[in-house]
C-alpha cells in the first residue's frame, strides 16, 4: 500500500524545526545559500508536515560533495541529478530545472539547486509571494488540502492538479516580484 498524502493544519513550529535541521547543513557547507522553502515555510499554510530546504550551489557539479555530506547526516540522497517539472507554456534551457535530491522519509526534503537558475528562484519566489498575499495562501492550502482528501493514495493525481495550481500562483507572483522589486534572498541560515 502506499503512502498516504496528509495535509495538516499549519504548525508553529515548522519554522523552529528548519533551523535545528539547517544548523549541521550551515555548519558544514558555510558558503552555501540555504533556505526554507516549500509549504512549511509559510505561516498560516496549511501543508504536508515535511520540511524543505533547498541549498543554493554556485555549481551544481559540486552536488555529489553535497550528497556525500547529506548521507553522512542521515540524508538518503537520490543517485542522480533530475529535473524538476516544467511549467507549461515555458521553454527553457534544461540546465535550469536541473537539481540534486536527498531526503529523510517522511520528515524532510533537501532540494539542491544552482544558485541563479530558474528552479532556485522559483520556489523562493513562490514563498515570499504567498507569505505577502495571504488570500493566495489561504487559496493554496485549500486546494492542498482538498486534493489530499480527494486523492489520498494516488501522489500521481495530486501533483497533476497541484503543479499546474503552483504554475497559476507563480504568474501573479512574477507580477508581484516587478511590482515590489523583490529579489532572491539571502540565506535563512
């Protein structure tokens, strides 16, 4: 049986918790951009209780370095760089969607990604837009939680409807990003 996809209410101590797992990763990788990314790094947002972090690399040849150090922390890393999705209607260069991947089960996410690259800012981009707009939030964690429910059992089904949701947000935070002159951030820690 698979795994079951569960939305949970928003938790207070998600952001807590991205530090304690990012003080090992800002210990031993200092140079690198890290950052809170995903649903958990949105107060107020509804989300799989899974924390993500995303490390920013100048290079993405250095991802099996960083592999090889998240598998020492407890990390199982992915044996292979993919490519994240491709919203429709875009076409890049597959050098901007390329990422490295490792994860702890069921608890967190660690995204590796080339700093400047279509797919380091996008999730950056996505997060500080809904932590600005709290009705785009709100609106999220809605279809989240209801395409959780509808499609507990079936990840397929839920990232089918849900990616394209992300790729709707991003075109408005786009328009916010020019309106406000947001920019990537430093790192969160």
């Amino acid at each position: 049986m698979s795994k079951v996809i569960t939305v949970v209410p928003p938790d207070t101590s998600w952001a807590a918790r991205f530090h304690v797992l990012a003080a090992p990763l800002r210990a031993a990788l200092p140079d690198v951009a890290l950052h809170h990314i995903g649903s958990t790094a949105v107060p107020g947002l509804s989300a799989k209780d899974i924390t993500d972090l995303q490390i920013g690399l100048n290079d993405l040849s250095d991802a099996p370095r960083v592999l090889d150090l998240l598998a020492s922390l407890g990390y199982e890393p992915r044996p292979a760089v993919t490519q994240d999705h491709l919203p429709p209607g875009l076409s890049l260069d597959p050098a901007e969607l390329r990422k490295a991947y490792a994860s702890r089960a069921g608890q967190v996410h660690v995204h590796v990604r080339e700093v400047g690259r279509f797919n380091h800012r996008y999730p950056l981009l996505m997060r500080d837009f809904l932590r600005a707009t709290p009705a785009a939030a709100a609106a999220y964690g809605e279809v989240k939680t209801q395409l959780a429910r509808l499609h507990p059992h079936d990840p397929d089904a839920y990232y089918a409807v849900k990616d394209p949701v992300m790729d709707l947000i991003i075109a408005g935070a786009q328009a916010w990003a020019a309106r406000s002159g947001w920019t990537v951030p430093p790192s969160d820690a």
